[in-house]
C-alpha cells in the first residue's frame, strides 16, 4: 500500500513538473505612440484562448505555452498588434484611424465603445480645430446624427440652441448638460442684453485649441446616470492633457476675415432708381383708387410733399406735385445718394487667433504630466460696432508618483469681452433699419450732421458711431477642477473630484439721446453685475475585474453634491449732460433698480454596472437618486435609471465564414429614465412682490407694501423622460461603417401654468400636467475608400429624421397665437394661420382661402379661416463630409442640409410691404414679382400707400419652404516634410485655410439671407446673418 502511494505522488510530480515545463511566464508594458499606457488591452496567446488585458499601468503577465511564441495585442481604437514573445518585451501600439470613436467618454469614466451598448457621438480635435467660431460647440453643427443647432445669430460668441433628438420640454429648460473634464458646468446665459436679442455664450469663454474632444450622449444608458439634469441630453467636453516624453511647444496662428453672407438674390434692397418707380407706382394706385378721399392727408403725410389742404384743388396738387417733384424725378442732388443701408452698417470684419501651447512629461510612470496654454483670438464682426476679444489660460497636471496615489489638476481661466453695438432688439438692430430705410435717404444731411429724418426717426449708421448706442459685455470665468485618485489593488479604485465654476459678468448699455430711444430721456443707461458659482464634488469607487479570462465586469458607485448660487444686480439711469459721460453714476435721474438671488443645492447618489461574457454578450445598468432644492419636501428626490444590452453577432463561432466581408455586427438595445430639474422656482413658490423701482404700486397711505404675483406648488415634481432606443452598427469590407438607430423618447409631468378663478386675484399656478413626445431615427456611413501611406481619402454621410408631438396641455382648448398652435396630436412648432391664395388678375388684390377646405376665396382678410399648414421641424437634417490626404497636402469638406419644414417670414411683412411709401426700402422680390396691371399673374399684390385689403397681415403669403443645402466648411493644407525642417529644430509645420459658410442655397420661394440661422421655432426676424469667414493659419511643433 506504502509503495501505491509513493508511485502515485511520484506521478503527480512529474506530472506538475512536465506542466510547468510547457509554460513559460512573459511580462511587458504595453504603450501608444506617444509613450501612454495602454489600459485593457487585450493580450491573447496567438492560436489559443489563453489572454489577459494590462492594467492602469499598461503592465501584463500571461503564461504561454510551449511552442506558441507569438502574442496578439488588441484594442478597440488601436491597430493589432503581433509581437514574439519576450519577458520584459515593450510594445507600442498605434491609433487606427478607420474606426471612428474608439471610446466614450461619459463625465464619470471612459468606456470602450465597444463595451458600451448605448447611443452616443464623439467628434475629435481636427473637426473642432477646423471651425473659425469662437464658441467650440459649433463645431458640432451638422456631424452629430440626432442634434439639430439653431445658431440664431452671427454675433461672434453667439450662443447655439442645441437640441439632442427633439425639444423634450414646453415651458422648462430644453438644453443639454455640459460636463468638461468630468465637471459639469453651466451654460446659462446671465444678465439684461439677453432680452434685447444680444447674447454671449458662457461656452465661447473656452478656446477650441484646448480640446481634445467633444461627445454627445444621447440615448438612457448614455445619459441616465447624471439623472435630474440628463432630459435633455450630455455633452461631455474633453480637454488636453500632458503626455509622456520629452516636452514640447505648439504654436498656432489664425489670421483671416469675415464678410457678410451671400444675398439671397430675392432679398437684395432695390436701389433709389427702383425705390423712385415703386412709390409712384404706389402713389398713382392710390390716387386712382380714392381720388379725393379723406385718406389722400396719409398719402401726403407718407410721402412728405407739405401740401396746402386750404387749396380747393388740393387733390390734382397732390397728383401733380407728386409726379414732378425734384425730390423724386432727380433734379437736386439729393436724388443722386442712392444709400445703401446695407452697406453702411457692414463691413470686411478680421479674425486674429493665437495659441500657444506647453506639454510634457519624463518617460518614467511616477514623473508629472502636464499642458499649459494661451489663447488670444479677436473677431470683429462684419457688421460695425459689433467684436469679441478673448484672453485664455489652460493649466492641466497629472501625476503619479506611486501605484497607489494619482492626483491632478485641471484649471481655465478667462475674460471675454464683447461689443455688441446699438439695439439688437429685432426692430432697433442695424439690420432691421437697414432694410426699412429709403435709398433716398441721406447718412448725414447737408451740414454734415447724422440725418434722423429716418424712419421713425433711426439712423442705424449714427447707431454704430462713437457717439452712438453702446452694449458691451465682460465675462470672467475661472473653472477648477482638482482631483485624487486612490488605486486599492489593480481592480479597486477610488476618486474623489472637486470642481468649482465660477463666472462673474459686467454688462453695460446706453441709448443716445441722439436716437429714438434714449432721445425723450436725454439718454438712458443700465448696468447689471452678475455673479454664479457652481460647485461640485463627485466621489466614485470604481471596481474593474476579469474573471476567468471570458466575465469583465465594470462596477462603479458615486455620490455627487452640487451646489449653485447665483446673483444679478441692476441699476439704470436717464438724463445724461453729454452723450460720452454715459456711466449711470452721471445720469440725472435714477432709474430702475433690481437684485436677484437663487440658490440651488443637488445631492446624488448613483451606480453603474457593465458586464460581458467574452466580449460578445454585454449588460449594463445604471440607477441614480436625486435631491433637489428646486422642489417641496413632497416630491424632493427621485430615481432615474436604466438598463441596456449589446450583443455582438460577429463574435459567434457560426460567423466566422463571413469575417472577410462581414467584420463587425453590434445590436442595441436600451431603456431608462431621465429628469429636468429646469423648471424654476417660480412654480414651487408662492411670489410677492413690494414697492420699489419696477413700477409695483403696492402701498397704502403711501406706505411701502406687497402683492401676491403667483401662486406656489408645493407639490410641484420633476419632468421625467422616458427614453427607448434600439440601434445596429455594421462593419463592412473593412472600411465600411454603418450605425443606425430609433429612438422613442416621451417626457411626462411637463409643468404647464393651470388656469385660476378670477376670484383669486391671479390668474393660474404651475403644475405636472404635460406629456410630449419625440420618435426618430438616425443614421451614420463612413467609408475609408483608400488608406494607405501616401493616399487617404474618407467619407461621412449622417442624416436624421425626428418627429415630434404634444401628447398632452394643460388645457382641453389648443394654444394658439395669430401664425402658430400648440395642440394634443401636433408637433409643437406648428403653423396655423390664414392661407394666401395669391393675387387677383384683375385688380391686384390679396386673396386668401374663405374656409379650411380651401375650395374658396376672399378678399376680405377678416372672414378667411386659419388653416394648418406645416411645421417649423425639418423632416431630414445631416450632413456629407469627406477629407483627402495625399503627401502632405490634406483637403476636407462639410455640406449641411435640410429637407422639409416651414419657415416664417415675420420680417417679411414689412420688408414687403405694401404701403408704397418712397420713405421705406423695397426688396427685389417685390420689384419683380408686384402687380402692375389688370392680367397680371404676381406674387405681390399692388402696391398701394394705405393696405386695406390687409395684404401685410399675417398670413401664408410669408410662409417658405425651409429646405437648404449649405457649403459649411473648406479645409485645404499642406504638411512640410520633415526633412525640410529638421534643420531649423522644428519637428512639424503646416500650413492651412480654412472657409466657413461659404454659400447656402435654399428653396426658391425663400427670402432671406440663410435658412439655417433662424430660430428653433422656425420664425424669421432680421436675424444677424451667419458671416462668411475665410481663416489662413500655421502651425508649428517644436
């Protein structure tokens, strides 16, 4: 028995023995091209299932059997990698440029997109680079499939309406979130000029150059761990960061110009010639429609002759001196001006950018990283009196001295300051003048003076002169972001991250008392100081294991507390002694004065977990518990989570016949819930206010008392969006790629003001009544058509389709206003108004439909019916992108389009006008397409000077068609080679141009300048047009 025992345990030795013998340990570091590790790439023994993945550190260990001396490194993002198999071996891994997005970034973490079964869009450095635009999201404009940007205005530093798969919300906020470098930041838009069309964007206080890249979460999975704040999408924000290696310095240089838009040729102004033939015109109709009617004091009035009623013949005198009136006919000098407004209140504006940048750090693991840059840029805007200037300071800090301790730092500071001129209300806006004012109108008059014989009495060219109207801005933002992460073991690791923004904004305006505005107060001045500060402090505790070489798991907890206060301090002023001492401090008498204070504190608690079986089957789920301040003790916290699945149909064993082809299939999947916090303390509280400067008249015996203005609810809760998405991603031929997705987002318990009794005193309070939906699907092809090291040529094709609908109002009644509804079953943006239904042959009068069937006409404006008649919402919006690169020189494109919906012309209506008075400025539309005579087949009706057929009144008449197809960017470069520049220490240069909308071309009954630069609800004012924008740069690495 003793010898069995013995032979066996003999056997067993040999046995672990001859093992041991068959496997040989091999460890390594696994970097990029830049000498980073590389964290969980997979290491897999060539022919064989043994594998492992390196760790924070880009570090391995795997045991590799006898006779296989080949091991495989790869990674999502990254080229494979084959390399022998040597203890202490050190490989490098490169970037692969045919997949694009090679990871997500979601704020709390980085995850491979592999691994992620959400739905989210990531652009990267070159794209953002590329734009002229100081506000960095722009860059986002048409690439993104699902964002739809409404960029309302050309003002430089203009803030984007970004709207991720629909407006999810009527009356509460309907932007995304931001998040930058893991904090998430505000985009609110502070101070008074806002409420005059004259905003900044806090986002164009950051420096493009600084970015690393910018991704947009959209679906449940992507966006339901930041909970209250996520309804409405992220966009997470990525900054540079130091690298290891041996230092160096990137410099940057932009000089360029910018220019008004190309004129949409229907919208051009007609010059006095023209303006001559149409007031006479205007003048005859109107004589031979009402001879001597009481009316013919307008006509005199309109034209400005000064005729003498006392006169019995004073009706052939206003025929006569009409049509031989020096000032028409030309006699005088005065005729001879011919002003283009248009001209005068625009010019060749200049773009100067410049960038410097530091980064760095010793090869060693434990040494510091760091990037540290300046930014300088100055855009002058075409239009005069309008510019931005922005001083920017970047400061990013990574270390490790050991395993265990990482820490950093991440800091921006800021000042931009911006002119943004005279008015900017629609109707005080140099554009808007400029395309009311005559031709026949002077600048100045004889003696050299601003000539305010205008109409209405503005000269918007005095406007832009020195002793004109002034509105500037001065916004300081500082945001810091310091950080320490703790590494347990290589699986457990904890961070903790604080992040402060902090922004304080000076804004200043002042009507001359040289203008209609400021002219009855002998000027008026206004300042506003506001101030908010937003912090946060997340901490996380992050688990990453692989069990088994086939389960990895991905399991992160967080509690988050965010705190924001907010003030905003206003005081104006008016009777000024003289025009250039305009400081509220010097005016006579005091004006209004106000101060508003707002607190919000979030407190959360969130976890997310990310699980897949041998990378073809993932899970992942998230939940997320919010407090808020912004609601009553009933209703302060809320859940909101998420679940979602992917699985990878070309990792099974059945596919591997169709791996030539077929390279990669993906399936999608997700649901959760998302909140928006948005909605004001005005709905939760109950409001009173006291006498003060605002004109409240609450006293009694002229003592100082208060009023109840609104109602509270203290029961008011969160609006919650539920949100579906089943996507596809297809991999083809090897450089084909396709990702298709639908999405079914519906928010519910939107907040909508409740009608009250008139008993009350008031008339409503807000409550959780609302339901809206949005349905769409989106769509992404990118096609590497050649890559290889001389020639590379790719092209992207993105398109989205969104539908929306009102599920629910507040109210059994529709909302309507004179040109829109908002009704259960429609889209929010939808027109309903008086159809037109073009002109009468006859006699040059307006038509409209007389009932909704529109089987009937009328000329009388007041018994038409309103007819449904389109949406502001497109069908199909995307873009098609393609870039070049063949030695050297690289050559890239953007087309933006758009197809279906409607857009208003509001500004329409008195830019074609009828009223035929010479004092206004006509359109070529209206030169071309009026009637004149009886048979006449026109567009316009006849030009009259008094319109009592109410042919200006609202109606279809001023309702295009919004399609467009916009050249939105050029990009041509050229590369030096190396060889040219080793001498001069430089290690790159490149020389480059860059164009932005360089032409739209829109639908043919469209007059404006740019269908793309309207307003989300697609209605057109005198928009600031989008400039034409035409940059030269060099950049230079040392």
């Amino acid at each position: 028995m003793k010898k069995r025992v013995m032979l066996i345990l003999s056997c067993l030795f040999l046995s672990i023995g001859f093992i041991v013998a068959q496997t040989t340990k091999i460890s390594g570091t696994v970097v990029d091209s830049n000498g980073e590790p590389v964290i969980s790439a997979s290491v897999v023994v060539k022919g064989t299932t043994v594998g492992t993945v390196t760790d924070l550190d880009g570090k391995f260990s795997i045991n590799v059997p006898s006779g296989n001396n080949t091991l495989v490194f790869t990674l999502v993002g990254m080229k494979s990698v084959e390399a022998r198999a040597i203890s202490g071996m050190n490989v490098v891994m490169e970037n692969d440029d045919n997949i694009l997005g090679d990871v997500v970034v979601t704020g709390y973490g980085v995850t491979k997109k592999a691994a992620f079964a959400g739905a989210a869009s990531t652009i990267g450095q070159a794209n953002i680079e590329a734009r002229n635009d100081a506000n960095a999201i722009k860059s986002l404009d048409g690439v993104v499939p699902g964002l739809q940007m409404n960029i309302g205005s050309g003002q430089p530093g203009a803030p984007a309406n970004v709207f991720i798969r629909g407006r999810n919300s009527i009356n509460s906020g309907t932007q995304p979130l931001y998040v930058i470098d893991g904090i998430p930041v505000s985009s609110d838009i502070m101070g008074t000029r806002k409420d005059e069309g004259q905003e900044l964007s806090p986002l164009s206080t950051l420096s493009s150059s600084d970015i690393e890249s910018i991704t947009v979460l959209k679906d449940a999975t992507a966006t339901s761990i930041y909970g209250a704040r996520a309804a409405n999408g992220v966009i997470v924000i990525t900054t540079k960061k130091g690298k290891s290696g041996k230092p160096t310095v990137n410099f940057t240089a932009k000089l360029g110009f910018e220019t008004r838009p190309a004129q949409n040729s229907r919208y051009k102004l007609v010059d006095a010639t023209k303006t001559v033939e149409l007031a006479r015109e205007a003048a005859q109709n109107a004589y031979d429609l009402y001879g001597s009617d009481s009316s013919v004091d307008y006509y005199n009035q309109a034209v400005g002759l000064g005729l003498d009623y006392s006169n019995p013949n004073w009706t052939s005198d206003f025929y006569l001196a009409f049509l031989t009136h020096p000032y028409l006919v030309g006699a005088d000098a005065s005729y001879a001006n011919n002003t283009n407004w248009y001209d005068e209140v625009t010019r060749t504006g200049m773009i100067q950018e410049y960038n410097i940048d530091l980064s760095g750090g010793a090869a060693n693991a434990t040494a510091p990283k760091y990037y540290l840059s300046f930014n300088y840029l100055n855009n002058e805007s075409f239009i005069i009196g309008k510019d931005l200037e922005r001083y920017s300071f970047r400061f990013n800090f990574d270390q490790a001295p050991t395993k265990f301790v990482k820490y950093g730092l991440n800091t921006n500071l800021s000042l931009t300051e911006t002119n943004m001129g005279a008015g900017g209300g629609y109707y005080t806006d140099p554009i808007t003048q400029a395309y009311m004012q005559s031709p026949l109108t002077n600048v100045k008059d004889e003696n050299g003076e601003w000539n305010f014989a205008t109409v209405n009495g503005y000269n918007p060219v005095a406007q832009r002169s020195s002793l004109g109207d002034i509105s500037s801005q001065k916004q300081y933002r500082a945001i810091l972001a310091p950080y320490l992460q703790l590494n347990f073991t290589d699986e457990l690791t904890f961070t903790s991250r604080f992040g402060a923004d902090i922004y304080y904004l000076d804004e200043f305006g002042y009507w001359s008392f040289l203008q209609p505005q400021g002219k009855g107060m002998r000027g008026m001045g206004e300042n506003t100081n506001a101030t908010r500060n937003l912090l946060t402090i997340t901490n996380t505790l992050n688990y990453i294991k692989t069990f088994k070489e086939k389960h990895n798991l991905n399991v992160l907890l967080g509690q988050e507390g965010q705190r924001t206060s907010s003030k905003e301090a206003y005081l104006a002023g008016s009777n000024y002694p003289v025009d250039y001492l305009n400081s509220v401090d010097n005016a006579a008498v005091p004006g209004s004065a106000s101060t508003i204070k707002n607190e919000l504190v979030l407190n959360s608690y969130f976890t997310n977990v990310q699980y897949d079986y041998m990378s073809k089957y993932y899970l992942s789920g998230s939940f997320r518990y919010d407090g808020s301040s912004r609601f009553g003790a009933d209703n302060r916290w809320a859940p909101f989570w998420s679940v979602g699945a992917k699985y990878r149909l070309t990792g099974e064993d059945f596919m591997a016949s169709t791996a030539d082809w077929l390279n990669n299939v993906n399936i999608r999947a997700s649901y959760g819930t998302t909140g928006n916090q948005e909605v004001g303390r005005i709905g939760m509280d109950g409001w009173y206010a006291a006498n003060n400067l605002f004109g409240f008249a609450y006293n009694y015996n002229g003592l100082p008392g208060s009023g109840h203005l609104q109602f509270g609810n203290s029961k008011l809760k969160w609006e919650q969006t539920n949100k579906f998405n089943v996507g596809i991603d297809l991999a083809l031929f090897k450089f084909l790629n396709i990702e298709l997705d639908y999405y079914n987002h519906k928010t519910t318990d939107m907040v909508f003001a409740i009608p009250t009794s008139f008993t009350t005193g008031l008339n409503s309070y807000y409550s959780n009544i609302g339901e809206l939906s949005n349905k769409g699907v989106e769509v992404s092809v990118s096609a590497n058509i050649i890559n290889n090291a001389d020639l590379k040529w790719n092209v992207v094709l993105t398109g989205s389709h969104n539908k929306n609908k009102i599920e629910k109002l507040s109210t059994d009644n529709p909302i309507e206003t004179t040109t829109t509804i908002r009704e259960v079953g429609r889209p929010y943006y939808t027109f309903k108004m008086k159809e037109w239904a073009g002109v009468d042959p006859e006699t040059g009068d307006g038509l409209w439909y007389l009932n909704e069937e529109g089987d009937e006409t009328t000329t009388n404006y007041n018994l038409a019916k309103k007819r449904y008649v389109g949406t502001g919402d497109p069908d199909f919006i995307g873009s098609f992108s393609s870039r070049l690169e063949w030695k050297g020189f690289d050559f890239a494109f953007q087309l933006n389009y758009s197809v279906g919906g409607k857009v208003y012309g509001n500004n329409l209506r008195y830019d074609e006008q009828v009223g035929g008075a010479y004092t206004q400025g006509y359109t070529q539309y209206v030169y071309d397409n009026r009637w004149q005579k009886p048979g006449d087949i026109a567009a316009v009706p006849r030009l009259t000077a008094l319109d009592t057929g109410y042919e200006n009144s609202a109606s279809t008449r001023f309702l295009m068609d919004g399609d467009y197809l916009k050249i939105r960017s050029l990009t041509l470069g050229y590369t030096l080679p190396k060889s040219l520049l080793a001498k001069a220490f430089i290690n790159n240069a490149r020389v480059f141009v860059n164009a932005e909308n360089l032409y739209t071309f829109s639908a043919s009954n469209y007059r404006g300048f740019d269908p793309s630069g309207i307003t989300a609800d697609g209605v057109q004012w005198w928009n600031f047009p989008l400039p034409r924008s035409v940059v030269f740069g060099l950049t230079l690495g040392f």
